[in-house]
C-alpha cells in the first residue's frame, strides 16, 4: 500500500471515531498538483492536504511541537516533514517519530468532483491549540 491509501486506510479502520461527523468542504481538487501541499480552514480548524500520485490526504496544519504550518514542508517517505524543526509526522498515523507521544490528527478525505472533502478527527492528545499552547497547557 502506497502512503496515500495508508492514510486513507488508517482513518477508515478509524471510523468510530468519524462516526455521524459530516463530511465539509476543505478544497478543490484542480488546486492541488501531485506533490503539492496546501492549507485550508475547515469548520475553524486549519489542515494541511496533500496531493500524492496516489491521491490526497489530510492532517492537522499546526505542528504540535513548534506551531508551524505543516503546509510549507514537504512529503518524504510517507512523512509530512515540518518545515521548521524537520519533525516528521507519519501522513497515515499521524505519530511522530521524533518524539513519541507527539501526533497530529489525521483526517479522512474523499472527492466528490473537482471538491475535496474531509471529516475531521478529534485532536490528539498533545496537539497545539489555536491559541499557539498545548493541549494541558495555559496559554
């Protein structure tokens, strides 16, 4: 299994945790090129979504470790590298290697035409919030 269908698989084997959440609107197909990633708000929430030969994926945009838009790194090896610090995030998990413990929410996706569309998953715990500070942190 390629990394794309890794992570479509991951987040379908985690459909109790999508249960009766909605599927919304994070993009348009035709703005993503193979190789490329892009960043989207979805119901306030900002994702990442990647497009590779073998389809796209999506996972949260804020690195966990420094607060970085994981949009401006790159995809090697079924990791989405932050731009900042090089944390690798595994596009299918969401674990990081780097630092065990640290994982971004993983999100399905699917394409109805030309819209991308993602059901969001519950953050993990030691994600960073909106406010830049991790989950058990004060801001």
């Amino acid at each position: 299994m390629n990394p794309a269908q890794d992570a479509s698989a991951a987040s379908a084997r985690a459909g109790g945790a999508h249960a009766g959440v909605q599927w919304l609107r994070a993009g348009r197909t035709s703005d993503f090129e193979v190789g490329t990633l892009g960043a989207s708000v979805v119901a306030g929430r900002r994702v990442c979504i990647g497009r590779l030969d073998s389809g796209f994926f999506a996972v949260d945009d804020t690195c966990p470790h420094a607060g970085g838009s994981l949009a401006g790194g790159i995809v090697q090896a079924g990791q989405l590298i932050c731009p900042l610090h090089a944390w690798g995030f595994d596009i299918g998990t969401g674990a990081c290697d780097d630092a065990p413990g640290c994982a971004v929410a993983v999100h399905e996706v699917r394409t109805v035409g030309d819209e991308i569309q993602v059901r969001l998953a519950p953050p993990p715990p030691g994600a960073a919030r909106p406010d830049g500070a991790h989950a058990g942190e004060t801001a």
